[in-house]
C-alpha cells in the first residue's frame, strides 16, 4: 500500500521533532550517520519514501554541520531527506536540557518541584523553536504538510507563521499533558497555550492528556468555545478552528514479534534463564529518569522480601537503565539514589548463590532487550507517570511464549488501554501494592497467565504504529467532523 495516498496529504510530509531518527559518531574515517532502532521512525518511512518527504532534526551532540556528506548519502539509501540542524553549546544547555527538560519535562509529569523555571531558559527555546522554523520554511512548500513531534518544538508552527510561511501544521505530544493547577504554574502558560493553538490537530496520548489540554484552554481562553464529538476548538477573536485529538502510540508489533520467534532468540533467552538458574526473573528496562519511578519500585521489592519471605532465592529482577540527561543536575542525583538501593537492598537479602537484584546500566542492541524480554516471567512496568510507556507494549509484543506477565502503573499512558487486558495495575506510589503485584504476578497459574498475555498482545498487534501514524493523518484531512471521532482507547 502506498504511505500518505489515503490520507489527502496533496504535497510532502514534513517531519520535524528533536532528534532526528539516527545517531552520529565520528569514526578514523570522518563522520558516520547510523539508522536508529525507533518504532516512529518505522511508521514514518514508508509515507516519508513514497511522497518524497522530509525529516529535520538535530543528533543532540553537534557535528551535523561537518557530516553533511555522510547525511546526503544516508537520505539517498533511506529515500527521503534527513535535514540536519546544528544546535551550538549554549543552545543544547537552555532550550534542551533547559527549557525542555528542567521545565516541561518535569511540569508535564507532575513533577513541579523539580522544575528551574529560569527566564533564560525561555527565551533561548524560542530562539531554537524560531530556529528550526526558518529550516522548515527554507525547505518546504505551501502544500506540504509540516508534523511537530514533542515539547522541545511546540513554538514552531507560531514562528512558520510570524514568518510569513503558510503551511499546514499538525503537532503530536509524546508526554503526557497536566492538569491546570500544574500547567497554570508555568510562568509562560499563556504563550505555550497560545502556541499550540497554531496547529490545526493537536494530538494526545490519552482522553485524559486531551481533557487537561481542553481544561487549560477554557481557564486561559475564557471566550473558546469547545463543541462537537469532532473536539472543534474555536479559538477567542480569531475564530480558527484546532481540532482536538487522542492517539495512542503503538509500537512495530511485528517486527517484535518476529525478532522474539526466531530460534536464535529463543536460544539467547534459555541461556539467560539458566544463568539466573531457572528462577523467575522480574525484569524493569527504563532509561534512567525520575519520571520512570524505579527506586519507588525497588523498595516495592524490597517490601515484597520482607513481606513474603518465599519469594526468598525464587526471584531475580533484573533492572536495565539507559544513561539519560547526564548533563541535568536531577539525573545526576537520581543515578546515586538508586545504586544506594540496589547495594543496600542486595545487602539485606544477599546469601550464598542469589543476589536478589541485577543492575545493568548501558544501552543494549535490539536483539539482547528482546532476549531479556523473551527470558523474564514479569515485567516491572511502574512509572510514576508516562505518557504511553514502550516498553510495556514491546515486552507483550515480544512474548510469544505468552507466558509472561505484567505489572503496570495506573499513571502511563498504556494503561488506559491494558486495564481490562490482564495487566496488574498499580499505584507506584503504593509501595505494599506494588510489593503484593509481585507477589501475585509470580504465583499466577500458566492459564491464567496466557489468558492475560493473549488479550494483551492481541491489543498490541491491533493498535500498532502504522495505524497510529494512519489515524493522525486522517484527522489530520478528514472533511467532516464526524469522520473525526476520538478513536478507542
Ligand atoms: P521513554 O520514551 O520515556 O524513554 P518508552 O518506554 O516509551 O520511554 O520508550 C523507551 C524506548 O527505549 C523503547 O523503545 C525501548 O525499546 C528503548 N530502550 C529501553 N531500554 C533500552 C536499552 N537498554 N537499550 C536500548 N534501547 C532501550
Ligand atoms: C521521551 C520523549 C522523546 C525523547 C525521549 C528520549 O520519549 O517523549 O521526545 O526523545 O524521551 O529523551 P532524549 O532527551 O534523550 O531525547
């Protein structure tokens, strides 16, 4: 089928988000521009290769300026253009780690007092924001379609605008949107605000996320007028219409799936089982952020030790963290927090021929995460909020055995789809909770389990990013109203 016929898209599709879908190293040789592993990217190629479209981003360490060979080539492969944009030191210190992620970052995750709202900050997230629209501009025609990923770029469209460049806009928040009493700290509320409502469709995780956002707009933009089930927004004096959308991410089921069935993965898995001697392992995979809640989660465990003394020499759990944000002070100290716990916790419990915790901290390759997917009996999936969470959606994509299980908090995103499918879901702040979720996840019976992780991955299977990148176009083109609909959670 070809990308992008189906859903009106007339000129190209423009794809602007912060990183770009690869990563850049330098090598003896010079420059090499390698393909990341994303689902996104996955969804967007095939609509991005057959319109002839675009992709513009930056690598987040500098250098795109001097590789643009290694790019140029790299487009041609891939069959569209990788448009690079080069942020200088002081760009990636203010708006990156500044603006986005000791402001947004924390204040969408209800995490207000850890936010710097420092007014430098702000004005250097515009400054880029105005940066990467005077790239869009440069590269794109009116008949494009111009598709905003995340909080680092909500002021794009706004600036395409105040520079005269008329272009379609579309914008998708990957994070999660906050309740008023938490948006309505943000000192420039109004502006963010006013921002998005530059975009035509504005899309969210969850009918909660999409509900907040409508909240804010009725506090800030008292004369708006929300109507319809097709979520029209008519925005104050310039009666411009957004529309208002949920879309939950899904992930590229089958490439999971696949990559889990092969027996050289099944043979990866065993070897992992047998070296944790058969016991059953519990398995967390999180890059390293407060917002993923796992020193809530080890005490969990460790309550779980102490509470249920069987589980005693019968469970490992094996927790993989991805270095994040080194450069933001929070990270640093979050790094610190939870090597204390694993060493005390391990203290407590250690005795001879069982440490109760395993603690890697380093990216893995594609094959070695599924092979530990494959390999655990329940994934720790306990954020303390998240605006979908991945990694619940590939551990069931991976668990073609269905014998796996999931405990999941109630506060990321794919909850709002896994509560009725088996999932156990848990309040992570609910430290006895959580440590009886383990308890219970261990103890289900193999039927009981399959059962769960059928519904579960049929659900993933069914809502997988294809149809994610499918639904937002359609929204994004649909004539009627009716045809917009908020779709299923
Ligand atoms: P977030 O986007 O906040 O990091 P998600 O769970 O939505 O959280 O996505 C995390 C992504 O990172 C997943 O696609 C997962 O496969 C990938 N990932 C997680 N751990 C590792 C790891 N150790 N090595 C490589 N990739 C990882
Ligand atoms: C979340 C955000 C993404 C971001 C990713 C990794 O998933 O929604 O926009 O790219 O985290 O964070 P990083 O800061 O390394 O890009």
């Amino acid at each position: 089928e070809e990308g992008g016929e189906a859903h009106g898209l007339r000129g190209r599709l423009v794809v602007v988000s912060n990183r770009l879908p690869v990563t850049l190293a330098r090598k003896p040789s010079g420059w090499e521009v390698q393909a990341g592993a994303g689902g996104l990217v996955t969804a967007l190629a095939p609509v991005l290769r057959d319109r002839g479209g675009l992709w513009i981003g930056s690598c987040g360490q500098g250098g795109e300026a001097e590789a643009s060979a290694p790019f140029a080539r790299f487009s041609k492969e891939a069959g569209y253009r990788l448009l690079p944009v080069e942020l200088t030191g002081e760009e990636h210190r203010d708006y990156y780690e500044g603006f986005s992620n000791e402001i947004i970052w924390p204040l969408f995750h209800d995490f207000q007092s850890r936010c710097n709202f420092e007014p430098r900050y702000w004005n250097c997230y515009q400054e880029v924001n105005r940066k990467f629209a005077r790239t869009v501009a440069a590269n794109s025609r009116e008949d494009d379609y111009v598709w905003v990923h995340d909080y680092h770029l909500m002021h794009v469209a706004g600036f395409l605008r105040e520079q005269g460049a008329r272009r379609s806009c579309g914008f998708f928040l990957h994070i999660p949107f906050p309740a008023p009493d938490i948006f309505l700290k943000l000192p420039w509320r109004r502006q963010v605000l006013s921002a998005l409502l530059e975009h035509q469709l504005v899309g969210f995780q969850t009918l909660a996320d999409r509900r907040n956002f409508i909240r804010c707009l009725q506090v800030l933009h008292p004369r708006a007028e929300v109507w319809g089930r097709g979520c029209v927004v008519t925005a104050g004096v310039e009666e411009k219409s957004v529309r208002i959308g949920c879309f939950p991410i899904g992930i590229d089921y089958a490439a999971f799936a696949k990559l889990a069935a092969s027996p050289a993965m099944a043979a990866q898995a065993r070897a992992i089982r047998q070296a944790y001697r058969d016991r059953t392992i519990l398995l967390g995979v999180d890059r390293l952020d407060y917002s993923k809640g796992v020193p809530q989660r080890l005490r969990a465990l460790r309550s779980a030790l102490a509470r249920h003394p069987e589980l005693r020499e019968r469970v490992c759990h094996v927790q993989v963290l991805v270095p994040s944000r080194e450069g933001v002070g929070e990270y640093q100290e979050l790094k610190n927090e939870i090597e204390r716990l694993v060493t005390q916790i391990n203290g407590e419990f250690t005795v001879p021929g069982w440490v109760p915790i395993h603690h890697l901290y380093r990216n893995l390759s594609r094959q070695e995460l599924v092979a530990y997917y494959l390999a655990s009996d329940v994934a720790l999936v306990t954020p303390l909020r998240d605006g979908m969470n991945l990694v619940a959606k590939e551990y069931c994509a991976s668990n073609v055995t269905e014998t796996g299980a999931l405990v999941l908090s109630e506060f990321a995103g794919a909850a709002a789809q896994f509560q009725r499918l088996g999932a156990l879901l848990v309040n992570p702040y609910d430290t006895e909770e959580v440590a009886d979720a383990i308890k219970t996840a261990c103890c289900l019976s193999r039927p009981d389990r399959r059962m769960r992780m059928h519904k579960l991955r049929e659900n993933v299977r069914r809502s997988n990013v294809s149809g994610w990148v499918d639904s937002f176009l359609d929204a994004a083109f649909s004539r009627h109203l009716d045809d917009f609909a908020p779709i299923e959670t």
